[in-house]
C-alpha cells in the first residue's frame, strides 16, 4: 500500500489522468448499470411478483393467450372465470386501463393524465407508498392521485378532500395522494377511482384481471385444472382460461398490439437491446480499467531502481480499495524485459475497443437512416391524427343524464363539422384506426392466421394505398357485404389463384349483426393493393387483409359517436401549424383546455424506431467516451515517454534532429500498435453486426468507408493528443537537459 501511495503521490500528473479516464469509464459504466438494473426489475415493487399472474383466455387454434377480467364468484356472467376455483388464489383485483380521461379541478383547466378505474382489492395487489389520505377505494366518487398530478390540480394546497371533474360531470373526491414506484412499473398511472359496482367497462378502456396466487400453489397445475368452455355468440370454439406470468404477459400482449395504444402501460426494452447496453458497458469499463492499470505498471516498470520496488502478492482485500488498488495490481506485475510489450498490449486493447465501437456505431447509424427514410409503401406526410372530442369516462346512465349528455354532444358536434369544413387548406376529414403498427392477428378456418386491419375507403385513399387489381372500396361498402381487400404478400400465403372465385373463411365471424347468427359466411376479395408494412422496416411485409366499412364513416360526425373520436386529416403543405392552432382554439372553446391530443402520421411511424435511435445514441456516446479515455492514456503514456527520453532527445537535437525525425521517434511505437488494432477490430465489428442484424429483413451494407472514417477520426484525435507531447520535446534545450542529467 505504501507504494501505492508513493506513486500517487510522486507523480500526480499521470495519476490524474489515470484518475480522470477511470471516472469517464466508470461514470458510464454506472449509467448503464443503472438502467439495465431498471429495467430487469420491472415490477419488483409488487410483493411476490413470482406469484402474481394476469388472467387470460386461450382460443382453440390460437396459441396467444389473451388478457380477460377477473371476475367475481358473485358476478352474473356467461362463463366461468379462474378465480371460481378459490383453493390457491390469494386475492385478486380488476384493473380498467383508461384512455383519454378528462379531468378538471373547480378552478382550472382540463388535463387529460394516465388513469385507471379499479376496485377495492386493487391496493392488496399493486401496493403504492401514501403520501396523505388512503389508497383503500371503496365506494362511488373515490379517487387517489399521484404528488405530480396533485401539484398540478391544486397547486400550493392539499389534495385530500378536493373535488375534481371528472368526463361528463361526474365529481370525484380525492381521498389519498400517492408516490410513483421507486422502480419501474409495467403500469404506470396518475389517477385511479373507483369503478362501479357492476364494474361494468367503462367506454375508453380495457380491462384486466391480476390474481396472485397463494405460497406454494403451482400455476401449472392451475392452469390444467381449468375446464374447456364457449363463449356463446362469439366463438363456436372452445376456450381455456388461465394464469400467464403478470409482466411478461402485459409486455407481450400490448406488443402485439391486441388492445392498441394505452399510454399508462410502460413498455420494456427488448432483451437484445438490454444485452447490447451489457457488453457496450463491459467494454467501457474494460477500456478505463486496462488504461489506469497500463499507465501505472509502465511507470513502475521504468522507475523500479527510483522505488525498490518488490514484488506484491495478490490479496483479495486490495480489490475493495478501488482507485488505490489498481494502482497497487499495476504495481505487483512482475518487472521484466517484457515492459515494452505490456505497455503496447494496454494501449492496443485501448485502440481496438474504441475502434470496434465506434465502427459498429456508425453502421448503426447509418442502418437506422436507411429504415427511417424506406418508403413504407403508404404516405404518411401532411396526415394529422387528432382527438377533438373529450370522451365520456362514465359507464352507464340515466335516462335524463344521457338525453342531456346527447343534447349537449350535438351541439358541439355541428360546431366542430363547421369549423373543419370551413378551413380551406384541409383537403379530407376521415376516421382514424390504429394504422401505424395496427394490425392484428386473426384465425383461418385451416388453424393458421393472418393479420386483419380495420380502415375505411376514404383513409385508404388519404394514406395512398395502390391498388394492383381489383377495386378499392368507397365508403358505402358495408361489411355485410363479406368483401374484403389483401395485401400482395397476403394473396401469396392464402395460396390465392384467381381472387375472383378463391375466398377467405375466417375461424370466427368477424362480426354480428344478432345474436342468433351462427353462420360463418367466407369473405370475397374485392381489390389487392401493393405491399406496404405499417411497422418497422426491419420487419417483414405481414399478409394482411384490410376490412372496409361505412359505419365508421357515417359515425364522423354523429354525436352518438363521440366518444373520444380519433379523427384523420389532410393537410395542405405549409399550414401544419395553423392546423393545430385551430384546433387548439376549438377545444379551447367547446370543453375549456388547450391539451389537445394530436400527432402526426410521419413522427408517429418514426417512433416504431424510438428503441434503435436509443441504442444508436448509446453506442455512440459511449465510443466517444472509449476514445477520450483511449486519448487520455496515450497522453500520459507520451508525457511520461518524453521525459524519460529527455536525454536521447537531446543528443538528437545536438545531432541535428528536426522536428519530423522526433515525432517519428516518439509517434512510430503507437503508430504500429494503431494498425495492429486496427486490422484486428475490423472482424469483430463486422460479426457484431452481423450478430445484431440477424432478424433485420432491411439491412445496409458495411460500407468500406466506415472503417475508414474510424480509423481516420481516432488517428487525429490521437495525433493531436501527440503533437503537444511532441512540441515541447521539440522546445527543450540540449544543454540544460545533458547539464541535469
């Protein structure tokens, strides 16, 4: 330990650079390890997450599970829910996942936060840390909100015991203020009151059951116990019910898209991002550990007469003492004729980490560019999605309640029809469905399926959808009609020959028109129209049928429809932003807030990317890091390699040396070392990318640029790291130095 101290002590600039690199990497390292640990602890508030399980329902030739509420014994319904079987459940609660919930305190405006509607059980399973009040909801008019949403309600006053408005005039008292997990959280919410006592769903959600089971129950042998059931009208196939793991399920369903969009669920990163952030961090941390490790061991090599150094024995108790430590590892390393080479090995690995980084880095980059700017095979520029009506967040009625609700809605609906036709730069008003990643799967009759997406006539001429043959449907197309469009990649996996004759036979009607049709008519197909992908463009073309109805169109402005409306609209190029102003200005006017929910088509395709401009970001910030702790190695390697050769370089100069022939003399050693690492880093950053590219059905080339665009970026910023180091061994004074020495 002594002479670690020593060495400290005794050569504090090259300590302070050692230092200095060690922090950068570890600073990383610790950012890194800090989000890996979040998001691999997802849920791990909820006691006993291994026992707590979402309820879902298996079809007969579907192999998804899908989620379902859990009902109550006491419940009045068609079938039977698990939870009948009460041997190993433990307790369970139904959560109602809320979209577009108007709030608005007595003095302010309307906010529209992340809500649930959920029942008294709700805080045995899903524990929250009370800020004042209770979180135990157990009647009508109940609500609990998060410290954020209550400092923007009631800023400056308490919460509890405050009234807020809540959709068509329903008052809810709040009665707890509550605090956000300490960790992250599948579900993620700002309000939640109490559903009613039907629970009947609320219009604007979807719900979900959540059971925890008891300790020592297995949810294999539930699940088995469960028996086979029909669920009447809707499916002549029967059903399973079941227990699926609560977050892996949750994650999965809302990835496939089952429910649309539900912004209170958080979404998780996939697995391989989370390994790519584990081996970027790993190198990082390899990069500043070999860098203070080297550049201590070099000093101790080339000063070891100075020190009387003897050789350490490993202790264990050593590696606890982090920034002292390494420095006492360095020194132990035996000392031989072998120095020049570790030195060389240290600064060699150095340069390859940075090199393979910073390669991988801009492929990423570059293969992200080429997905962002595809053509995805529809338009998506000047089409602006928009939610103009505030919804209903009520579940039932009374007869006067909804005459006066419908009365009032018909009001703002032809006020709302006027002004949008009046703008003259709005070129078409249409119904938006989730079209942006908004597909889902649905069965055959031969046990297979393809994916269904629901769109009017009108929506598909807005989005610019080309048609090969056939017909694309206008809006008086009826789905009583059994007419339905496919995509090319669709009539390839339906195995269609001629598609005036072939048709599609669904395992399930997609849809009633009363409850006593049984019948399950096959579809014809009216139109094909060119393969466009709605997702990623890393993904493949999906086989898709596209289902037509005038239903939705004839709704656009029906006030019995206005239920958290989403509308499409065509603007003309330029006036994006007097859209959104008169909109703003619309809502402002009909329902008292200028929050209005709106995105446009193009940004929200560019989200479907928001996970690979994440780990493109990553990768590069973290390479420039590798190469400033690279960079400040090599600094302290040359400043120590200068005034060891103090002497040599002045014997030169006395000789004639020119300042060309020094920084060949102290450049040409890292030069070599440079190349090594160089031609040794272009294998590895091409399997990496081949590994990380393997699912990707786009993918750019390594392009030979990019190594060289690499190599060329490090060898500057390595050569003015030098050029200092080599000017002022070039300002020495001969005389002084052989006086000295």
């Amino acid at each position: 330990m002594k002479q670690a101290f020593r060495i400290i002590s005794r050569m504090k600039g090259y300590t302070a650079l050692s230092l200095l690199g060690l922090i950068i990497s570890l600073s990383g390292t610790v950012i890194i390890s800090r989000y890996l640990y979040q998001e691999w602890t997802i849920d791990h508030f909820m006691p006993a997450l291994d026992r707590t399980f979402l309820c879902c329902v298996q079809i007969e030739g579907e192999g998804d599970w899908r989620p379902i509420e859990t009902f109550d014994p006491n419940h009045e319904s068609q079938f039977v829910s698990p939870v009948l079987n009460q041997s190993d459940v433990e307790c369970w609660t139904n959560i109602h996942l809320r979209e577009m919930y108007a709030v608005t305190p007595e003095k302010g405006e309307t906010f529209y936060p992340q809500a649930l509607s959920v029942d008294s059980a709700f805080a045995q399973v899903y524990p929250l840390e009370a800020v004042e009040g209770t979180l135990e909801l157990r009647a009508k008019g109940q609500c609990m909100v998060s410290e954020e949403l209550a400092a923007r309600l009631f800023p400056g006053e308490s919460a509890v015991g405050k009234t807020i408005n809540v959709g068509d005039g329903d008052v809810n008292t709040v009665v707890g203020v509550f605090r956000q997990p300490s960790t992250k959280s599948s579900i993620r919410f700002d309000i939640a009151d109490y559903g009613d006592g039907d629970f009947y769903a609320p219009q604007n959600s979807i719900a979900i059951g959540v059971v925890r089971l008891r300790e020592g129950a297995s949810v294999s042998d539930y699940n088995k116990r469960q028996p086979e059931q029909r669920l009447g009208m809707f499916s002549d196939r029967p059903v399973r019910y079941g227990l699926q793991p609560y977050t892996q399920e949750l994650q999965k369903i809302f990835a496939k898209g089952y429910w649309g969009e539900y912004s209170c669920v958080v979404p998780s990163a996939s697995a391989a991002h989370l390994w790519m952030l584990l081996f970027v961090a790993a190198l990082l941390l390899g990069v500043g550990l070999f860098n203070f490790v080297n550049l201590f061991a070099v000093m101790r090599s080339h000063r070891r007469h100075e020190l009387h150094v003897r050789r350490w024995k490993f202790d264990v108790a050593l590696t606890l003492a982090v920034i002292f430590g390494l420095p006492l590892i360095a020194s132990s390393i035996p000392t031989n004729s072998f120095h020049s080479l570790r030195e060389g090995l240290g600064v060699g690995f150095q340069f390859f980490i940075s090199l393979a980084l910073l390669m991988v880095s801009i492929y990423f980059m570059r293969q992200l560019h080429v997905m962002m700017s595809a053509d995805p095979g529809f338009r998506t520029k000047g089409l602006l999605n928009a939610v103009i009506y505030p919804p209903s967040n009520r579940g039932s009625w009374t007869q006067g309640e909804w005459e006066a609700m419908m009365e009032k809605k018909k009001s703002q609906t032809e006020v709302v029809r006027q002004r949008l036709q009046a703008l003259p730069y709005l070129k078409g008003i249409d119904v938006n469905e989730d079209f942006i990643n908004g597909s889902f799967p649905v069965g055959l009759a031969d046990g297979s399926s393809i994916d269904m997406l629901y769109m009017t006539g009108g929506a598909a001429r807005m989005y610019g959808l080309q048609l090969v043959e056939g017909v694309l449907p206008d809006d008086s197309l009826s789905m009583k009609d059994y007419a339905c469009v496919a995509n090319e990649a669709a009539i390839k996996a339906l195995g269609i020959k001629n598609r005036e004759t072939d048709l599609v036979q669904f395992a399930d009607r997609i849809f009633w028109t009363a409850a006593s049709e049984k019948y399950n008519p096959p579809f014809r197909i009216v139109g094909v129209v060119r393969d466009f992908n709605t997702g990623r463009q890393s993904e493949p073309v999906r086989p898709l049928i596209l289902m037509f109805s005038k239903w939705e169109k004839d709704f656009l402005f029906d006030a019995r429809q206005m239920e958290g409306r989403n509308y499409l609209l065509d603007v003309a190029e330029g006036h994006e932003d007097d859209i959104i102003r008169n909109l703003k200005d619309l809502e402002m006017e009909l329902f008292g807030t200028s929050e209005l929910k709106y995105q446009w088509v193009e940004d929200k395709r560019l989200e479907l990317y928001k996970e690979d401009q994440r780990t493109a970001r990553i990768f590069v910030t973290f390479s420039l890091l590798a190469i400033a702790v690279t960079c400040l190695g090599v600094l302290g390697l040359m400043m120590f390699d200068v005034r060891r050769r103090f002497r040599e370089i002045a014997l030169r100069k006395v000789n004639g040396a020119t300042f060309r022939d020094i920084a060949l003399l102290l450049s040409r050693r890292y030069l070599i070392i440079f190349g090594i690492a160089a031609v040794a880093s272009l294998p590895v950053s091409l399997l990496i990318v081949h590994r990380l590219m393997a699912s990707y059905t786009i993918r750019t080339s390594f392009a030979w640029w990019i190594p060289l665009v690499s190599i060329a970026l490090i060898l500057v910023l390595c050569a003015l790291t030098l050029w200092y180091q080599v000017w002022k061994a070039t300002r020495i004074k001969p005389y002084q130095i052989l006086k000295e020495q």
